[in-house]
C-alpha cells in the first residue's frame, strides 16, 4: 500500500545518508 511505499522510500533514504 502507499504506506508501504512511504516506508520503502525512507529506508532507501536513511541507507543513502548513512552511506555517505
């Protein structure tokens, strides 16, 4: 569902910044 997207986003989002 969307939330499922929203949560999908910010997971890619949060692995992104802890990469850098």
């Amino acid at each position: 569902g969307f939330l499922d997207i929203v949560k999908g986003v910010g997971l890619v989002a949060l692995g992104a910044v802890s990469k850098s």
